[in-house]
C-alpha cells in the first residue's frame, strides 16, 4: 500500500526540520557503538565493582565469555497497581537470559507516582516533573555503561514517557519495553462517572463514592480506562518497541511470563524463527517511527498528555515536531476505536475487539502509518498486527494469531467504515493563544461553545463556586496559573464531575485551561494546554469575568470576542503573590522550583533539561 500523501508530506517536514539536530545525534550514537565492550573498556576495579554482587558464573559470562548482559530498568513498586506485577519481573529475566548464555542485572530503579492517587493534592504538581526525574534515573541507572541491551519496565502516565526520555540517551543500546497489563474489568467507567457526578451534586456520601471508586480500582494492573497509561501502550506497539501484541495481556494471564520472557529472547535477538539482530533504539525511533505514534494516538482517541510527552520524546532522539504536525495528521486519521472516555468500551474489551494489532494493521494497510520502518522484531510493524497465544503452555511457546473486530463493531471498526473520517484531536488557535481538544468524546453538538467567561485562578475556586450554585448557567469556565511555570500543570480531573453536571442540565458549557485533564474531560469541551501559559504571560491572562468566549472545534479556532484594539490593550493579571507562594511550598514542592523556572511550554514537550 502506498504511504498517505499527508503522511509523507508530515513526515518529510519533521525530517526537514530536524535534519541538522538528528544528524548529530546519529553521529553520537555511532561513535559511542565504535567503543570496545564494557568489560574490555573499563579499568578493572570499574569491572570488579559492576560484578560484585552477581553470581560467580554470570561474573564468568560477563568477564571471560564476553556474553551479553542486559541492563534492567523498572519502575516497580507496590503503590501502582499497574507497577506492582513488576516484583519478580527481574527474576524471570534472568532466568530466560541464563538459558541463552547471556547475563542480566538490575541497572536501577526509577520513581513512578500514581496521578490517581495525588488527583486533587499538592502531589499533583510534581508529576508532570516527574517524567523528567525518571528519565534521568534512567540515565542513572544506564550510566554505570556495563550493558549490551536493555529492557525498560514501566507502564503509566510519565513513567513510559520518561523511560523512553532518557533511554534515547543511551540510544546505541538494543532496548525492549516490558508491559505488565491491565488490570480485570471492575465497575464499568460509566457507571463510575455517574456515581462521581452524584456525589458532586451532594447525592451520594463518601461511603457510597467509595464503594464505587474501590469496585472501579481492585487490582493490580493498569486502570482499564483509555487515558495515558493504555495509550503509552498503545503508542509503543505502533512503534515496535513492544514484543508484538504484549500491551494488554493481564498479569495474571498465563501468557505474561511467556511474554516477558520473550522480551528477552528479541532483545538478544533470540526470538523464534528468528535470525535478527535488535536494532540500537536511537536508530530505530526516527521521524517513521514517531509519525507512525501519532497516527496511532489519533486512531484511538488516545490522551492529550502525548502531545506534550511525546514532543519531549521525539526531542530526545534529535526529532522536531510541534502541534501543527499532529493536526495535519488528523485531518486524515480517521477514528477507529471507541474507548472510555470516548466510548462505554474499557481497554480489556478493546482487546478483545482486536486492540493495537488491529488498529495498527489497518492503519499500516491503509497507508496511514508508515510500513518500512525497523522495529524489535525481523517482521517489523506488520508484525504488531497480530494477538499472541501461548500455543504450549508446557514450552511456554507463543505464536500470533491475525487481529479482527467484533461483529457488531461497537469497539473498533475499519478503516473503510470509521466512526470518524479524522482523528480524535484538534488544535485551537485564536487570540487566547494554541490549545488542544479532545474532540472524540465530545457530543456533536457540543463542538461549538459560545458563552460568557467565569475567570477562577484554580480548581478549587471553581469546585466552590459550582456547589454555591454559581455556574447554573452557559459558561466558559476559564482556571488560570496552571501551566508548567506557574505550578508544574497538574492534571484537573476534580473538575470533570461537576461540568459534567451542568452540561447534563442542559447548559452549554466548556473549560479552557493552561493545565491538563488528559482523557478525564469526558464529554466536555475541554480546551487545554493553552500556550503560553498565563503565568509566562500568555493571553489567558487577559480575560475578565463576563468576557464573550467561542471554542470552535470545527474551524479550530479559540478566541475572546473583543475588538483587536481593546484586546490588545487590556493589560494581563497577575498570578496573586500568596498563590505562587503556597504552590511552590510543601510536601516537596520546594525541590522543583528549578524545573518551574526552566520549563518549556507545553507544545515543546514542558522540558526542564534543554
């Protein structure tokens, strides 16, 4: 199939862009690959103290064999329900590596927060920073320079992001990720969100939101909800950084092991019917590969958060993109999958609806992806296209089995009968500056909001000012200061609940925001990411109470609408001295003062490390 003209045309203009920054790093990258092996390269003691605390015989294969070793980086703890399978993950590896007659040792450990757990709290406002903090300690862990491959162990929101950060560091390694899952379908996200808009309306206790919440979350694994953890997932599919199909086995499934096992087996190259030699990641993660992401976001409606992390991401392999890429992208790519929040489907029903591989195989026979590209497997991406079985429980043998949607196509659907023609993002321009929405969960209907502004300086303000019954009415509900300078953007899931009410009433009803809600806006039109943000200036600064505010998803346009004259002379607010204060003090906020000062905007991936 021939590659979409606008693929190409993307394509090509990230490669324009980036060609002096990408060549540069190539150069790096193949001038680190001249070196000789760790264990040959170090001084001695360096080599007596990377194996001290390893078996005798794997200090043998390291030392005298000259075998392989692979450096393991997880992001494992018990606090994450979807981090806690990763416990003996390390033992498993090992294990497989041994059979093949190489080694493997625990490079380290990275942090890994739940935005579940912080949602609404101080925590919050470390997290976007925290993809940065992981992606140094995977430099960390990667700098002790001992390791022939890799393989990355982490699932959610900013720590694939950041795993993938700073492996593109260690670019000249082969590099396999290791998912562990989704957890099992609990309380449906719908009938979750309706108890969460109850409880905002005063109709159901804490006792009763609860229950709901703990029927929802109950196991280990990720949440089955289609927002940044499932969509990193999905992203890594697309770009063949997984073993094929591997993103939403559960953790229990017998499979798992097998698959983690053959993690190892392709990043030695080992893998069945198989003589390929895993490409180095930096190598493998070009302007194809990247583009070929996006597609896939777009494809499934996927979490806006990635049109912050993955600009970091491709920054990172020497590769420019920006929002006007993504949106030429979805201008073509069209919607195939219909997953909470836009849909009733969880990730497990996705899956079993067919799930990456046939989204990927359509997008890929469609044209829409990019086919030629390398990826950990000798099959490359068509590859990706396919559901793994465990063929042999006893061998623990895994074979492929080709992708298809359910009959009804209620989940997933091809691409000659999409439930859209163009991808579930759009960007929104205007004299409030470029924003994002997610429009594939927002009603028809609801894609043009005009309305009087309500100006709150947090989301708390706007949580008070809904329960006095202040917003019963059309509104644009506009909540300033929460970009990366102002307070590290924390996501405002807090808000959904009570938007969701009023739009529910029958009011006509948006949010624009520097911050984030990722996929927790709902159906509500949600224009966020504002840029620059107010705190740095931006013209969200400007806006008043009672300002005329039109969000446009269709002429993808965001504007005040004010006289140009009298726009460009009203003089910005001020974020309040005592706001600032309170937002940098406390429960570690302090230790990332640094990162609010030298953050990016949010279309250049918020890095606090260029």
């Amino acid at each position: 199939m021939t590659t979409h003209p606008t693929v190409l045309e993307v394509t090509e203009r990230i490669r324009a862009r980036s060609q002096p920054m990408r060549s540069a790093y190539l150069q790096q990258l193949a001038e680190i690959r001249d070196r000789d092996r760790g264990s040959d390269r170090m001084g001695c003691a360096n080599v007596a103290h990377a194996v001290a605390a390893i078996p005798a015989n794997d200090k043998f294969k390291v030392v005298s064999e000259r075998a392989p070793n692979i450096g393991v980086v997880t992001a494992y703890n018990d606090m994450l329900s979807a981090h806690a399978p990763y416990q003996h993950y390390p033992d498993i590896i090992k294990n497989e590596a041994r059979k093949l007659g190489a080694t493997a040792q625990v490079a380290g450990g990275v942090p890994a927060m739940c935005d579940g757990v912080t949602q609404g709290t101080p925590g919050m406002e470390l997290s976007l920073f925290s993809r940065d903090i992981i992606a140094m300690s995977t430099a960390v862990a990667l700098t002790h320079d001992m390791f022939d491959a890799a393989l990355l162990l982490g699932v959610c929101d900013k720590i694939v992001p950041g795993l993938l950060i700073g492996s593109l560091h260690f670019g000249h390694l082969p590099t396999v990720f290791v998912p562990a899952g989704p957890m099992p379908s609990g309380l449906s996200n719908t009938a979750k969100s309706k108890v969460r808009e109850q409880a905002a309306q005063g109709l159901v206790g804490r006792k009763g939101l609860l229950e709901a919440e703990m029927a929802a979350y109950h196991g280990q694994g990720t949440c089955t909800f289609y927002g940044t953890a499932n969509s990193n997932q999905m992203l890594l599919e697309a770009m063949g950084l997984h073993v094929p199909g591997s993103a939403f086995i559960q953790p229990a499934d017998s499979m798992r092991e097998a698959l983690t096992r053959e993690a190892v087996r392709t990043v030695l190259g080992r893998a069945a019917a198989q003589a390929y030699d895993c490409p180095p990641i930096g190598v493998m993660v070009d302007e194809r590969a990247i583009v070929n992401a996006m597609a896939a976001l777009l494809a499934t409606g996927g979490s806006t958060n990635h049109l912050i992390h993955w600009v970091a991401v491709a920054r990172a392999a020497g590769i420019l993109i920006d929002w006007d890429d993504f949106s030429k992208l979805s201008d073509v790519i069209p919607l195939l999958a219909r997953v909470y929040p836009n849909g009733v489907a969880d990730v497990n029903e996705f899956q079993s609806a067919g799930g990456p591989g046939f989204v990927i195989g359509e997008l890929v026979d469609a044209g829409l992806m990019h086919a030629d590209v390398m990826t950990v497997r000798a099959g490359g991406i068509r590859e990706f296209a396919g559901i793994p079985e465990l063929a042999d429980a006893a061998t623990a043998t895994l074979r492929w089995n080709a992708a298809a949607p359910l009959a009804n196509e209620a989940i997933t659907r091809p691409v000659g009968k999409p439930f859209s023609a163009t991808g579930g993002l759009k960007l929104l321009s205007g004299n409030l500056g470029r924003s994002v929405i997610k429009v594939s969960s927002v009603p028809d209907d609801r894609h043009v909001i005009e309305a009087p502004a309500r100006v709150f300086d947090s989301q708390f303000a706007l949580q008070k000012a809904f329960t006095a019954g202040e917003l019963d009415r059309d509104v644009v509900c506009v909540v300033r200061w929460q970009g990366p300078q102002a307070n590290g953007m924390p996501e405002l899931h807090k808000l959904t609940p009570p938007l969701s009410v009023l739009q529910g009433k029958g009011f006509r009803v948006a949010l624009v925001t520097d911050g984030r809600m990722s996929g927790a806006s709902g159906k509500i039109p949600a224009a966020i990411h504002l840029s620059p943000e107010a705190a740095a200036g931006g013209p969200l600064a400007k806006v008043r109470d009672g300002d005329l505010i039109r969000l446009d998803a269709v002429a993808g346009t965001l504007a005040v609408l004010l006289p140009e004259d009298e726009w460009a002379a009203r003089e910005n607010a001020v974020q309040p001295e005592s706001q600032r204060d309170a937002d940098g003090r406390g429960l570690g906020r302090e230790l990332f003062a640094g990162m609010r000062r030298n953050a990016l905007t949010a279309e250049k991936g918020a890095c606090t490390w260029l």
